[in-house]
C-alpha cells in the first residue's frame, strides 16, 4: 500500500475507526520495553481490546504470559517471533518520549510487513515516511496506520455544543496517570446502566482502543482548540461524553495541550486524576507537584474561561499503596473535598458515574 493511501487512512475518522476496529487477531509489540512504566499502550490493549489480542512479542521474556510482566492480560503468550502466527495486525505497544521507533524493531516491522500484516503505531516518527516501511508495505499489500498523523486543521469556533450533550472531561495533577483509564471506565459504568454515553479519545492509546479520536500532542497549536471541538461536533448526538484528559496544566512540557485540550471540549464537569504517593512531575524529578487544590482551582478557572465548569469527583490512583491505604487515602480525600472519591480499578466507577449522571439532572440535559 502506498504512502499516501496510508496517510489517507490515517487522516479520515470514519475509515480510521472501521480499519483500527476490524483487527482480531494483533500482535502488541513491546520488544526490550515490556514494563508497565513503558508499555502503557500494550497494558491498554490487553485490557479493553484483550479478545482481539493473540500474542505479546518481546524475544526477551519469551515463553511468560504477559499478566506476568503488565498485571493484565492473562492467557496471552509472550513470544520471541512472528513464526506460527496467524495474525492480521502488528500494534506498537509503546510511544517512548521523543517518539523515536526502537532500533530493534525495525526489522520486526519489517517482517510483519512482508507476511502483508497491516502495522499500527502511536509513534512521533511516522512509518508511513519511512520509504523502506512504505515500499515493502505496498509490495506485500500491508498498511502502515500512523494514529498520531493529523491533517485537520480547523480553529475553533466558539459555537456552543448540542445543549443536550454532557461533557465530562478528566483532568490530573500530572502526566500518565490514568485520565484515559478512569474516562473508559466510567463510560463503560454508564453504559452497563443502558446511558447513551460515549468515550473521546485525544491520545494514540485511546484511538487503538476505540478507532477513532483526535491525537492532540500531534496537532499544529494554532490548531488543537478546533480540533478537539470538531472531534466533540462528530460526536455531539450522544448524551454524555466522557473526554479523555491529556498532560497537566502544570507540566513543564506539555501544558499547551492540555489547555488546547481543555478549551476545545469545553466541559461540564470535571474529573480529577492523581496518584498516591507521586511527589515530581513524571520525566522530570526536580520539579515537584503542586497541591491538589492549586490544581483544581486552576483547571476550573480556565476551564470556565470558554464555559460554566465544576469538579464533579476525584479519581485516585493507588497502584502503589496497599489496599487498607487507598481506603484510608480515598476516605481523607472525600472529607476534604466533599466529592466522591475512588480508584476505578480497586472500587470501580459507580460512585463517580453518579456524579456524572447527578451533573446531568442538575443541568436540565
């Protein structure tokens, strides 16, 4: 498949989400990277696309079950190699920082191009610019899906949404958190109870999980605003959006996304993400966090700056505390706060799929 069918199909939504859905048989690569501070794609995969997922590929923990090394993913084989697979797609199941593919997975891609294995990635460097990657894609009838690839450049309108729609987007105290975790599970609470709800994704994890979204850190600035808000316009019919949250108001290095992000979706409510115990903002230990407070009083003053905003609840990640912790950490944090309080893996979504639904009574939607 040439480049530019590849780029193609990375541009248009409805095409995007058809391919991306259509796989059940992928191989996640995780090759010299299977550690859950580096594989939070593959992690993500193996738990909301886990029936699609055949094999994990990482030559270097051959023979485990990949539960072993991400806590999730149970009887899916870790192997060494594409041999005596039958599979339809490679997903790259790591987007490292500055976004450069590994050396040693170049010849994997490769491979998987040559048995005419469509390859999706979540990469910076695409590979549908790569001339080797698209000339053996094309020869072998293979595609390259590059999910950070965005040609929508729109600026935002300021046009008020479909009063009807809720939008509830996460926000957090830092990066890698879980903002997409907790806006999948309380869309999926929601939608158990029969709700109209539907997930947004902004990130790459996000669209190979659901097909479809808007790659914000991908997106030219003048830009993200209008993409997010014509990413909300596609899906408007629905009563309730839950919007994945991207980056930190705070960080450093990634604030202007997040407030494109913030600006574009112009949520409703609000959901706050953080994890117990994190003192420093993630890839950079010398910059400490700042109060939870100082951090919810900034994301609803300018969130509000586009559109009425409030804090609905408060989603905890507690992966390194005890269980008897994060009760008595969920429990501080709600007396603080007044909101409803949990860690959507260790006491699922209900108390904050309430609040979504209280937000939307109060509201008149």
């Amino acid at each position: 498949m040439s480049t530019s069918v590849a780029k193609t199909l990375s541009a248009q939504p409805t095409d995007l989400y058809a391919r991306i859905r259509s796989y059940h048989r992928i191989v996640v690569l995780t090759e010299g990277f299977s550690k859950p501070f580096c594989a939070k794609t593959a992690m993500s995969l193996l738990r909301y696309r886990h029936s699609d997922v055949i094999a994990v590929l990482d030559a270097t923990e051959d023979g485990k079950f990949a539960d072993e090394l991400f806590g999730v993913g149970e009887t899916v084989p870790v192997v060494s190699s594409l041999d005596n697979l039958d599979a339809d797609s490679l997903f790259l199941g790591t987007a490292l920082t500055g976004g450069a593919l590994p050396a040693a997975w170049r010849n994997i891609i490769l491979n998987a191009l040559v048995r005419g294995m469509d390859v999706v990635s979540g990469m910076h460097d695409f590979l549908s610019d790569d001339p080797e990657f698209s000339r053996v894609a094309k020869e072998n009838g293979a595609l390259l899906i590059d999910v950070r690839r965005n040609n929508e450049h729109v600026t935002s309108t300021g046009v008020p949404f479909r009063s009807e729609c809720l939008r509830v987007h996460t926000v957090g105290q830092d990066c890698s958190l879980g903002k997409m975790v907790v806006s999948l599970e309380v869309q999926r609470e929601l939608a158990n109870r029969g709700e109209d709800a539907q997930f947004v994704a902004t990130g790459q994890t996000g669209i190979m999980i659901s097909g479809a979204g808007v790659p914000v850190d991908c997106v030219v600035s003048d830009f993200v605003n209008g993409s997010v808000e014509a990413l909300i316009r596609r899906n408007e019919h629905h009563d309730m959006l839950l919007i994945e949250g991207q980056g930190s108001i705070s960080h450093p290095s990634f604030s202007a996304v997040t407030m494109g992000l913030l600006h574009g979706c112009a949520p409703d409510g609000l959901i706050y993400c953080y994890e117990v115990g994190r003192e420093s903002v993630k890839g950079l230990s010398s910059v400490a966090l700042l109060p939870h407070r100082t951090m919810i009083d900034a994301y609803l003053a300018n969130a509000s700056l586009r559109h009425p905003s409030k804090l609905i609840g408060i989603a905890m990640n507690s992966r390194s505390v005890s269980a008897t912790q994060a009760d008595a950490e969920r429990e501080r944090m709600q007396q603080e706060y007044g909101l409803p309080v949990c860690d959507v893996y260790r006491h699922g979504a209900t108390c904050l799929a309430d609040a979504v639904l209280n937000l939307k009574r109060e509201l008149g939607k």
